[in-house]
C-alpha cells in the first residue's frame, strides 16, 4: 500500500512540476503524451484508492496555479474552463463512443469535431456587444488579466455584428500564432540578438502574458473561439448551433468543423487531419470530439475537471526536420566508438532534440548522411532520437563527408576496426572509457549508487580526484567541497549513497566490472554457477562454457579480462576498502509462468537481457500486450503498451520495481 501512496505522490509533485512549466514558464520539458501518461496513471491510482484522495491533487485542478507573484489582475471566470480528457488510439475512441451510447440509451450519436489549436486557452467576454475583458484559463476558475493584451488582436472584433446581439456573452477560444507568424518573429528575435522562441505555442504564450502592451501590439496573434461559457439568453441547442452563432457574430471559429455520427467517420476525420497537418499553417497536435446535442451534454454530465461528453483524440509523435551541425564520436565503455549527429535544437512534440545516435559506420553509410544535411528525425515513444532519412534534395554542396577518425578522440591511440564497429584498444588508460567505466559501475543494475551521475565521474576525473572504480570508496568530503557545485548537502548525500552500497550481490559485482559481452543476464548465471568471486576469476574458458549461454566469444572476453593485471588489482581495491560480495541466491523458478511485456528503454539493462533474465527465473517475454499478460515493464518513453496495460488493468512495473522483484 505505502508503494501506492508513494507513486501518487510522486505523480502529483511531477505533475505540477510539469504544469509549472508548461503554463507558467512556457517552457515544457515533456511532450504532451508523456503528460497525458503521467496524468492518467494518477487519475486511475486516485480511483482505485478513494482514500488517498486530496483537494490538493493536480487532478482537482485545472491547468496551472494562478501565480501568486502577480503581475497580471486575477478575474473568476464566467463559468469553469474544464479541459479535456486525452486519448490516442482507435479502440479508445470506440470505448468514448459506446460509453455515451450506453449511458444516453441511444444507437447512434451525432459529433461535432474539431482540430485541437495548439495554443493558450482564454475566455473572451462581450457586454452589451462590444469587447468587455479577456483572461487566460489560469486554473480553470480563476485566470489573469489580459484583456489590454487581447485587445491588440487585429482579428478579433471589439463590436459584435449582427442585429441578434446578446446582452452578455462569454467565449472559449484559442490564442495562436500561425506558423509563418512564427518564423518571421523568430528571425526578427535572431536579428535583434534574442533568443528565438521554441515553437508557436510558446511563441503565442510568450506574446500574450506581456505587461508592455505595445509589445503583444507587435506580434501577430490570433483567436479562434469555440465554446460559449456562458450567455443571457437561450444557448443554442447544439454544439454546432453555437458554432453557427459564434461565427454570425464575426468571431473566427476553428477551421474544418464536421458534424459526424459514424465511428469510421470519425475514425477517418482524424486520420485525414493528421495527414493534413504537415500542410497547415496552424499547428494542430489532435481532433476534439465533442458530443453535439446540448441536452445529451447536460445528461453526460461531468467529473471534477473535464466533461464526459467530449474528449481530444491525440495525434502521434511527431517526426521533425532539423540540420545536422556536426558529426562527433562517442567512446563507450567498451571503447567502442558511436558516431553522433550533432543537430540543431529542434521541438518534437514539446521536447527538445539536439542530438540522435547513428550507431555504427554502416549506418552512416546506409542512411548517406553528411555533415551539414537536412535530416528528418523521429521521436518515437519506445525510442531515443533517430535519424530516419537525409533530404538529398536541400543539398547545398556544403556539405562535408564524415570520415571515422583513425584515432580515439579521448586517448589518442589508434583505433582497431571490428566488424562493422571501431574499437579504442587502450582500456582503462582511455579516460573516456574509464568514465563510461564508473559510470557503469554505479548505475541502477550494478552498485546502484544515487545520485552519482555521468557528470559526477568526468569531474571527478578532470579533478583528479579518482583514477578508476575503485577510487569512488576512497573519496573523501575535504576533497569534493573544493569541486565546483559541490556544497555540504551534495557531498554528504554522495558518500552516505556510496557507504550504503558497499554490499552487493555476487551477480551485480560480476555486471558492474563491465566485461565486455557480460550484462546482467550473464552475470546471473555466472554468479550461480561459481558461487564465489575467486571461483569466477579462475574460471577456464572450458568451464565458462559449460553454462549453455556462453560460447567461446563470452568466455574469451572474460578470462582476457581477468589476464590484465589492472582489472585484477582493481578488484583487490574494491575488497581493501570495504565492498562486501553477499551470495547469490538462485532465483530459478520464482517467475514461473509469469507472462512480461516491455515497453520504453530501460536505464540498468537492454531489452534483450531483460528478457533473459525473466527467462531464466521461469518467466515469459511476450511482444503484446494480451488478456493473459501478468506485468507490463514501463521503461523511459513507453509506448502504447503501457496505456494498453491500464486499459487491461495488468499490473504495471516501473524499473525500480521490476529490478527489485528481479533481486528479492
Ligand atoms: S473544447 C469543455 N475545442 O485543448 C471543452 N478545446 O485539453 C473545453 N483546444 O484547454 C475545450 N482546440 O485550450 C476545445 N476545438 C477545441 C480546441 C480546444 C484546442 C484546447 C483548449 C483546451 C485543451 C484541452
């Protein structure tokens, strides 16, 4: 029960932290699915533990905080801005569909849909005709004030036409900046020396929230509208009766507006806008789909913060074109050398993209890219960045060909070439590799170090103040404080993290000395079958090979590992100061016919080894998400088989937890 509680509250302080961001910085770390991901976890924890409830949970709440510091006048707005539940895949919709059906006893139901704008949410008011005040969304009951701001928008009209005006009428629309708005102020930013906005929803946001009104005067916003929140007199029967009324009075509404009844209708409406969407000059990130009889609406009804009778039906992440600026080499624990593309920043989907592995030679070779290219690259959920084609066509003849450097760009010595890889033969003479060495040896499958980061072992180098794995048990609190960042509570934190893992099992000692072709999934039989440290390390290639999964090409990694005096000495090291190896308990069987899907990356292990080791404890791997799954593994950037897992309602596991059933 305490795990549960723990995850929701993880989830609500991430999720304001990311509302934070969003809303009140304008600068979002995490792409709206991932948002969405964290948000229906919540809402689902929250349902199945009624008693964990909390008026404080962001799920009560709307949007972002009205902030406190403000410079902008609060105004209550005429009647909540809900927002609107998420979904992302067909059957979901479906599900949305026959929910309604069911809960409306009736057979077919008309929709009104609509491209969801990506831009900033703001209530628009008229009294009496004319053009009365403006406030965004703020927390959905209370927003700030920038009716001066939203006055400066040429589009909108400050008088309504027509002779059916009503005597108060307040509006749901988007603020947005179109797409060649956009790139014309972004030059102008550069041009000016400024910092040039991330994308057009930023851009909108950045321009609206101004306290110099001259400045929101000078940028080209606009407004589409297409809710009304409240009016005197009879509000349209219909979704699509509002629409009409909005758009009689001279408001722009939402371009592409359909009254559909079908399912495949609406399936296709979505498919045709997500194909469109490249051509647009508006960015849209999905289709809102809102039940269009009022009287069904009213039936519906709502929950706390969003309706039930609409909902946004998301598009997929996003693909991007970006230049490759550079291309540089990564010398990996290993020493294998990676090349990377060096790219210019690029938003995909509200994260930011500046860099995408190439893999391997052949890869650079296959995909024909060059320094200087017009690359398109993709952030898929289950993916790190990757380029996926170069565009031949906006060559300019600039561009340079990347040749694989004949040397390791961290050691200076010559590279041998591998197959399809090139390798740094100098070890742990190599400070790169010597880096990727700690860096290893702390991680989450090995000693399991907190806080101790990538970064922390390159300044630890650079400082001199460590020279191999063995010298993390050595560091001293004098030492680090003289590092820069370093304070009392950083380095405290630091060495309890490094004092409390001094006892490790026999199979994260073997996985944390980093022998090439051993990962965790070996290590495990490894520390089954020799029981002991000193067993392992006089193992004979021959006996190596009595465990089915190692042939001559593991073994001979591991006794070449063990034939280099450094590796053994820093063995002895690691005892001499205190590292305690406890016995490998055979977990064998304790998985028995436990069916594992895996979905994202995980930190401590490949997907590959992952599944091994359920293996090997008598668990299964399956590819899909089916009735008969036991636990879904949701690693960082999950796909869909995480949102199917909770519609299925299987037990999700995050790394920690899959590690820990992995361990007990
Ligand atoms: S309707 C109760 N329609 O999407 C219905 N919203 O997460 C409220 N949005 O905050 C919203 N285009 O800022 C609606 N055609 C559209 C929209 C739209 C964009 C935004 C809106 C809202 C968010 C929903």
């Amino acid at each position: 029960m305490g795990d549960v509680k723990a995850r929701i509250d993880e989830l609500r302080e991430e999720i304001k932290r990311h509302n934070d961001l969003y809303y009140t910085k304008g600068k979002p770390i995490v792409s709206d699915a991932e948002y969405d991901k964290r948000l229906k976890e919540l809402k689902k924890l929250e349902k199945e533990h009624p008693e964990y409830a909390s008026s404080d949970s962001p799920t009560q709440k709307v949007g972002a905080p009205v902030p406190v510091r403000d410079k902008f006048k609060k105004v209550k707005h005429t009647s909540p801005m809900l927002s609107l539940d998420s979904i992302n895949e067909e059957e979901e919709f479906d599900k949305f569909d026959k929910t309604c059906k069911k809960e409306l006893e009736v057979e077919a139901i008309e929709y009104l849909l609509e491209p969801k704008l990506d831009g900033l949410s703001v209530e628009i008011v008229y009294e009496k005709g004319e053009f009365a005040r403006a406030s965004t969304r703020g927390d959905g009951l209370i927003g700030e004030d920038v009716t001066e701001n939203v006055k400066t928008i040429k589009t909108l009209p400050k008088k309504l036409k027509g002779d059916k005006v009503p005597d108060m009428l307040a509006l749901r629309g988007e603020v947005m900046m179109h797409i060649s708005a956009f790139q014309r102020l972004n030059k102008k930013q550069i041009e000016l020396g400024e910092e040039p906005f991330a994308n057009p929803r930023n851009a909108a946001a950045g321009s609206l929230r101004q306290l110099d009104v001259a400045i929101t005067s000078g940028r080209e916003l606009d407004v589409y509208v297409y809710q009304i929140l409240a009016i005197s007199g009879k509000l349209p029967d219909t979704q699509k009766g509002s629409v009409d009324l909005i758009k009689g009075l001279g408001l722009k509404t939402a371009p592409d507006v359909r009254c559909l009844n079908l399912t495949d209708d609406v399936i296709k409406y979505h498919r045709d806008m997500e194909k469109r969407r490249d051509s647009l000059d508006y960015e849209i990130d999905g289709v809102v789909i809102k039940v269009d009889r009022v009287d069904f609406q009213n039936r519906l009804g709502m929950r706390t913060t969003s309706p039930k009778w609409a909902v946004a039906y998301k598009f997929e992440a996003r693909k991007e074109m970006t230049r490759v600026d550079d291309i540089a080499v990564q010398v990996g624990r290993t020493g294998i050398l990676t090349p990377v593309a060096l790219l210019q920043p690029v938003d995909v989907g509200g994260v930011t993209v500046s860099r995408a592995s190439l893999h391997n030679m052949d890869e650079v070779d296959r995909l024909g890219v060059m320094i200087g290219d017009q690359v398109r690259i993709e952030r898929a959920g289950d993916v790190i960045p990757k380029v996926i084609e170069v565009i031949k066509d906006k060559r300019t003849g600039a561009e340079r060909e990347f040749k694989m450097p004949e040397v390791c760009p961290s050691c200076g010595t010559k590279l041998v070439k591998e197959d399809v890889f090139y390798r740094c033969p100098a070890g742990f003479a190599c400070r790169a590799q010597i880096r990727e060495a700690i860096t290893h040896f702390v991680s989450k499958g090995a000693f399991d170090i907190e806080g101790f980061s990538e970064k922390t072992a390159e300044q630890l180098l650079e400082n001199g103040l460590i020279e191999d794995v063995a010298g993390i048990y050595k560091l001293e609190a004098n030492d680090l404080m003289t590092l820069d960042g370093w304070k009392q509570k950083k380095t405290e934190n630091i060495l309890n993290a490094i004092e409390k893992a001094k006892n490790v099992t026999l199979d994260r000692f073997i996985y944390a000395l980093g022998i090439r072709n051993v990962g965790s999934h070996i290590s495990a039989l490894l520390a089954e079958k020799f029981t002991s440290l000193e067993k392992f390390m006089q193992s004979k290639e021959e006996e190596l090979m009595e465990i089915k999964e190692i042939g001559p090409e593991i073994a001979e990694s591991i006794t070449s590992f063990f034939e280099e005096k450094n590796n053994r000495n820093v063995i002895q090291k690691l005892i001499a100061h205190g590292v305690k190896i406890k016995k490998y308990e055979k977990a064998a069987g304790k998985l028995e016919g436990k069916k594992f899907v895996f979905t994202g990356t995980l930190s401590a292990m490949s997907r590959g080894e992952a599944e091994k080791r359920i293996e090997s404890m008598g668990g299964e791997a399956q590819s899909n998400v089916t009735k008969d799954t036991d636990y879904v593994v949701v690693g960082e950037n999950p796909g869909s088989k995480a949102t199917d897992a909770q519609k299925k309602d299987i037990k999700i596991l995050r790394e920690a937890e899959f590690l820990k059933l992995l361990s007990s």
